[in-house]
C-alpha cells in the first residue's frame, strides 16, 4: 500500500502537538505547587486548572455541591495546602470517627463503652415511662434539702444514703470529697437554694485518700494539683495499713466539715444550716455493717457520746422539742382532767382532745403524773 506524502507530515505535527500539551500540563502543576511566598499563589477556588467561579458554582449562579466538598477538602485537618491570604496554615477542630465497628471482645474499651450505653437508653425509657406526673413538682424550681459533698467513686452513689434524691440531694462530687475545690457549687447550694443541711461523704477504700497517704506514682499533674488540697495528720504509729486508711478517711471528713462550718459560720451559728460529715462504709471496716452510713461528725462536734445524742434526736417520733411522742399521753391528760373536775366541781369540764404531739413529759409531770 502506497502511502501519501501528507501522512508522515500530519503524524508528527500531531505528535509535537501532544509533547507542548504534556508540557504544558507539567507546567501548570509545578506553578500551582510553589510556595505562595515565590510570587503567585494558587487560586483558592481552582480544581484541575479549572476556573474557581466555574467550579464552585453551577449554571444558575449558586454554589454547587460539588465545589462544596472541594472547599471541605481544602480546608480539612491536616491540609498543609489550605492557608490563609498571609500564607498561614488555618487551624482547624480535630475530627473525629464514629465507632461503629463490631468488637471481638467483651473486655474491649468498644464494647463495655456500647453494653453500658444500652443499659442508659434502656433505663431512660423507664424515666419516661413515669410520665409528666412525676415531674411537675420540680419542672420549674428546685427544691432540695441538703446539698450533698461525696466522693466522686463510682461505688458511692446517693441510693446509698437516699432512694428518692430527685429535688432532694443538691450533689458535688470530686476525688476525696472536698469542700474547697467545689465552694462555688456548695454554695450555690447552701446560700441560693437554701438548704438546711450540708451532708459531707467520705467512703472507706478511698483512693483518693490512698493518693494522697503516699501511693500516688503514675498520677498526671492535673490528678495531683486536685489532691493537693488534701491535708491529712501521720499514720498512728503502730496502726496496719488497713487500719490508717480508714483513719486518714474518718480525718479527712472531719477536716472537710470543720473547712464548710468555718465558712458559712454565720448561717451554722443562727441555726439554718447544719454541717454533717460521714463515712459510706461499703467494706464493713468499722464494723456496723456492710453499707453502712456512718454519721461520725457534726458542725465539728465528733465525741460519739454527743454525735449518738444527735442520732437520737433526729430518729425520735416527733413531738415537742424533738421528744419521742408517749403512747399513752391522751391517757394521762384525762386523768389529769378529771382531777381537775374533782377539785372544781361547779367548773365546766372542758371539750378537748390533746395528742401526744402537743404535750411533753415534763408538762405531765408538773401535774403529777411523771410516771405510768
């Protein structure tokens, strides 16, 4: 087959077109990846040497979806290409993955991370199956009794001490139940909520305590400056281990109270607030019973002859001046009635009805009837 003399010339004018086409695509690329500082930086909006205009809007005149996921990409974590108009890298948040990869295990971070949040979604539907009942009498106001200072110790929560602290437990948790690490929450509590009892918990087993007794390598700084308010008093010489880390709790909760009572003296001194400290006993070391709340101080009275006295007064039946309520009182009171018809003859008898609540002993006995 004979070929023309045009084919060869038209092969290599095609052929040297392509070789400028290379070159100039090389070019273009090696332009666009010069510092910004060497002249002319690379237009914000370009994306294979396509105008920013024509990219990042559609034929309408509005920004395209496609030039918005370039711009995201651009300016992405980690794009060393994004900068600012003075050539500055731009500072963006980290971002982070979702996990929704299956564990192999059910010891792995993943899954108790995912079995814990099953049971909180699971126990919220129960929440919620109270319905608006439960709720009205503290959807708009707060009403607690006590402000509550505990340990923040996953195995001290307010059941131990409360079964209903909805609007009634005003609770500030940190590592070792401290007072001066939390004084704008306690006194949020105490002076603008009002209540009438600041609740102090410590626990035994404490690791906080245990920290700060000494064993506290691998502990970070942030770990330490918090632990630095601790000020507990030397071991007991003689004492075992197990012995001066209960101490250290039962000094702990007593330093605890004396720093709250000094603070809102004024308020413990006129009466609207009382400063008890105690002891969340979940490993029997002192004795009166696994879970027991051990009430061991209050406003820095800790002699247990007067702490017991106290205990009895709040557990007595009420009754005037906080006296245990006599069952047989409404008994006494007639007698003493019909005494005084006896001796007052022409007298009318009276029409009353007296409970137990509204007489004390000592009223009994100033009419004679101290005894049964």
């Amino acid at each position: 087959m004979t070929v023309p003399v045009r084919a060869p010339l038209l092969l290599s004018l095609l052929l040297a077109f392509g070789c400028n086409q290379l070159k100039a695509l090389a070019g273009g690329e090696a332009d666009k990846a010069k510092p910004a500082a060497e002249g002319t930086p690379a237009k914000a909006g370009e994306h294979g040497g396509e105008p920013a205009a024509e990219h990042a809007r559609g034929a309408d005149g509005t920004p395209s979806a496609q030039g918005a996921e370039d711009q995201g990409k651009k300016s992405a974590p980690g794009d060393a290409t994004s900068k600012h108009a003075k050539g500055d890298k731009v500072e963006s948040p980290q971002r982070f993955g979702l996990p929704f990869a299956h564990e192999a295990s059910p010891s792995e971070p993943l899954a108790r991370a995912r079995g814990f949040l099953a049971e909180v979604l699971g126990a919220n539907e129960t929440q919620v199956a109270k319905g608006k009942g439960h709720f009205a009498p503290f959807i708009d106001a707060e009403a607690p009794r006590t402000t509550v200072v505990a340990c923040a110790d996953s195995r001290v929560q307010a059941s131990a001490w409360d079964q209903t602290p909805e609007n009634d437990d005003f609770t500030i948790r940190n590592i070792g139940n401290q007072v001066e690490n939390a004084l704008g929450s306690i006194e949020y509590g105490v002076q603008h909520l009002h209540t009438p009892l600041l609740l102090i918990v410590g626990h035994t087993g404490c690791s906080a305590i245990r920290a700060a007794l000494g064993k506290s390598a691998g502990l970070s700084e942030p770990i330490l400056g918090e632990l630095a308010a601790l000020k507990l008093p030397p071991a007991r010489k003689g004492a075992s281990a197990e012995a001066a880390m209960t101490e250290a709790v039962i000094a702990n909760v007593n330093a605890q109270v004396a720093t709250a009572t000094q603070h809102f003296s004024d308020l413990v001194h006129s009466g609207e607030l009382t400063v008890v400290g105690a002891v969340y006993d979940f490993r029997n070391e002192l004795g009166k019973g696994f879970g027991k709340l051990q009430l061991i101080n209050v406003n820095t009275n800790t002699d247990p002859t007067r702490v017991e006295s106290f205990l009895k007064a709040v557990q007595a039946s009420p009754g005037v001046a906080g006296k245990a309520a006599d069952p047989n009182v409404e008994e006494r009171v007639k007698k003493i009635l019909e005494r005084a018809q006896r001796a007052f003859p022409a007298a009318r008898r009276p029409d009353v009805t007296v409970s137990s609540a509204q007489i004390s002993a000592s009223d009994l006995a100033a009419h004679g009837q101290g005894g049964h």
